[in-house]
C-alpha cells in the first residue's frame, strides 16, 4: 500500500515554540500605545492580557517552553498528520509532490486552538475568571470557547454580523462549549452602539469586533482580552505546526521546494512558515508563498506603517501592511481573511523579501477547494481554500516546466460550517471582487501621522 500519512507519536510532539524574533534581520518596531503615540510598555497592556503572554510578545528567545499543562490538552489531538495528496496529484497530472499538514483534526476543526489552548491557561494562571474576545469566520471563536471550558473560564464572543448570519452553526458550536456569542456590532459596547447609530445594517469588520472585545475586557476587571491573530505570542504558539512539519517531512524523505500558507491575520501561515524560515535563513533553498484574497489585499495593495489595530483606537498601534483600520471588507465568504492589517512578524519578513505575498479571487478558490474535496475527501475551509488554490497553481507550473516539485500548505481548517459558502458557489451566486484601490487609498489616508515615510510594499 502506497503511504499517504507522515504520523507523530506523542512523545515526538514538539516541546517548544519558535521564536522568529531571535532571527530576524530588521528588528520589529514597537507599537505604540493609542492614546500617547509612545512606545508601549508591560504595564500598559496588564489590564487586558496576563503578564506570561506580555513577556512572550517581546521576547527575543530563540525557543520557548510550552507548559506541560498545555501539552496535555494539545495531546488530544497533536501531533496532526501530515498527508500526501496523491489522487490530488493525480487528477492535475502533475509531476509535483503535494503535501499538507491537516489541522482540521483538533476538535473546534482548524488550527486556532494551537494558540487558544496556552492564552487561555496563561489566564487561568493569572486570576482571571473570564475571556472576551472576537471572531471573524467563527473558528477562533470556536477555539476559545473550547479552551476557556477547558480552564474553567467564562467566554464573551463578540462574532462579526456577516459571519455571525451566514454561519449559524458555528453559534451553536461556541454555546455549545459553554460561551456567550454577540453579533458586532452589538449593543453590548459603546463601540457597538456608535457603529449601530452610524449604519444600524453594518455588516460589521473584525476591526470593529476587537474594537468591542478590548473594551468589554478593559472596563470588566476580572476580565482579559485574548486575539486570535496578529499578535507575535499568536504567530509564536502556531509554529508547533511548522516544527512538527519538518520532523514529518524529514521522515517522508522530502524537503519543501515551497510552504504555502492563506493570509488574513497571519496566525496559520506564519505557523507553517516561521520554523521552515529558520532553515532558510540558515540556508535552505525554499520559497515561501503567502496567500491573500483580492478582496483583502493588506500585503500586495496595503502600506508597511503604523496604524491602529482595531476601528474604535483601543487597541495598540502597531508597524504592519495595512488597508487602513477603517476598510470595511465585503461580505465575502473567506471571513477569516477579512482584516484589515497583517501581523507585524509575518509584514517584517515580507518586507525583508524572506517570502512572497500573491492576492487570488474567491472564485478560483472555491474550484481548488472543490477539486481537493473531490480528490482527497477533505471539504476545506474558504480561507484554507487559497492555500490550495496557490498549491493547485504551483503543481500546474511544475506540469508546464515538466520538473518535479515538493509542494507542502498548511490545511487551516475543515469547512463543516461553512457549506452555505459551497451552496452558492455551486448556485453560481458568488463573484470575484477586486478592492478598488480608491478605497484603499481613502482608508490610508485615515493612518496614524506615525512613521509615513514607510514606503508601499
């Protein structure tokens, strides 16, 4: 029997985080705190995040130990499997070598809880008794109200509208593990009821979202917030991904030609991506591909500057691509790909020329996807869907040169709760859309009159 699978077992799951802090060429510039413009400092960010994931945020330690608590709890479905998509291969003709790492395995279905599982112990630890937070698609929400029940904390969820209407099961889902689940805008917060009294049928923004979870987290003192992307302790507890991926690769007898990951916030890719980094900046010869939707372009039509990271300017300023905090992105169905911004770890090392950065329309998307479900029986999440789309476009090119190529992308999530997304592509309901760059122009022109000089990347 031909192998598909590349497993871990138990005792080879990674026993620390990588750091790509400690590699970098250019160090990161400091976010700022929003209402001074000064560099941030621990103790301003103490009200809404424990001082454990503080410390990790700045960090320049090459490795961090994951506590054994939260290995026991990542045991339950760690390490994921690494596949060989052959019927995928086999249906494109192609010559190349397609692998994934399949992250729709841990029980909220993607990679999310890679990263809700240690913010929520970290919590635990410190006192707090609950967790506001925000979600776009509903997969980090999902994942937060699955670790908070974990520790024995209570969930506040504030989902964006579009999402919160389109994905009704993923509600289900996050009550189900015990939280509570807020359309935004919502009533629940001045930002919410701003928003509302603006536009009562907003669709709402992951902007806005956060904008509401940090207020609801700042004014409530037994309460923190926690981000599910974006921030460098996120991008830092998803490289168990990547570092589990090398040992895998290695057992399979293949080294990457290129690591394909979707882009949105940046948390999958950079889970992927960052340790395989490593070995480039050590000396590997390896393309890194990182996949947005045109609808969202914040790295291939978005400024490297400073700007806000949420809509209400209650979050951090930080140094990252950016559409401008107040793009409003349309309702398309990649919902977890719809922020405005990039982490500021994964814009550090585009900017760097370390990987590249392509936008790609949802149509396309949706026919990788259902192509790969057709082929290799997984139906992807949308947002994994462009991974695919990139792995998809890759094999093909490898086909037209007649050269073989390693291909491996990160599988972010599965798609169960996402089937009214597939209902309208197989309806012919859905469009491509390009953001217009008028509107990205009239977004940016509401930066921070911080660090402009940034150049367009």
């Amino acid at each position: 029997m031909e192998s598909i699978k590349v497993s871990l077992s138990q005792d080879q799951m990674p026993q620390k985080w990588y750091n790509i802090q400690a590699d970098l060429k250019t160090p990161l510039d400091p976010p700022l705190h929003p209402g001074t413009g000064q560099p941030l400092t621990p103790p301003d960010l103490t009200p809404i995040f424990p001082m454990a994931l503080i410390e990790q945020e700045v960090s320049q330690e090459r490795y961090i130990a994951i506590p054994d608590e939260v290995l026991q709890v990542y045991a339950q479905w760690r390490p994921t499997p690494l596949m060989r998509a052959r019927r995928l291969e086999q249906a494109l003709g192609t010559p190349a070598k397609i692998y994934f790492k399949n992250e729709s395995v841990s029980p909220a279905g993607s990679h999310k809880p890679n990263t809700a599982v240690p913010q929520a112990f970290y919590n635990m630890k410190s006192g707090i008794k609950r967790i506001a937070t925000e979600t776009g698609a509903g997969q980090w929400g999902s994942a937060m109200s699955l670790a908070t029940n974990y520790f024995g904390l209570r969930c506040s969820v504030y989902m964006v509208r579009v999402s919160y209407d389109q994905k009704p099961y993923r509600k289900s889902m996050i009550n189900t593990w015990g939280a509570e689940i807020f359309a935004s805008p919502s009533q629940q917060t001045n930002a919410g009821r701003a928003a509302l009294a603006a536009d009562p049928n907003s669709p709402g923004s992951l902007g806005l979202a956060i904008s509401e979870a940090v207020e609801d987290a700042a004014t409530h003192a037994d309460t923190n917030y926690a981000l599910g992307s974006v921030l460098n302790h996120v991008c830092l507890h998803q490289t168990i991904i990547g570092e589990e991926a090398i040992k895998q690769m290695q057992i399979a007898g293949d080294k990457p030609d290129v690591v394909i990951g979707c882009i949105g916030g940046g948390s999958n890719f950079a889970g992927i991506a960052f340790p395989f980094l490593r070995e480039k900046i050590n000396g590997l010869d390896l393309r890194v591909l990182a996949v947005e939707p045109a609808s969202c372009p914040s790295v291939t039509k978005g400024v490297f500057a400073y700007d806000f990271g949420d809509t209400a300017h209650l979050a951090p300023i930080i140094k990252m691509h950016t559409l401008g905090h107040t793009f409003m992105p349309p309702g398309i169905h990649a919902g977890g790909l719809r922020y405005h911004g990039m982490a500021p770890l994964v814009s550090r090392v585009a900017a760097d020329g370390l990987i590249e950065a392509v936008a790609v329309h949802q149509l396309d998307c949706f026919a990788a996807g259902l192509l790969f479900a057709r082929t290799e029986g997984i139906i992807p999440a949308p947002e994994s869907t462009h991974a695919i789309q990139a792995a998809v476009a890759e094999a093909l090119k490898a086909k037209e040169e007649g050269k073989e190529r390693v291909i491996l992308f990160n599988l972010s999530g599965h798609g169960h709760f996402d089937m009214s997304a597939y209902d309208a592509y197989l309806a012919g309901q859905l469009t491509n859309y390009d953001y217009p760059q008028a509107m990205v122009d009239q977004a940016l022109a509401q930066l921070p009159q911080i660090g402009l000089a940034s150049s367009r990347m």
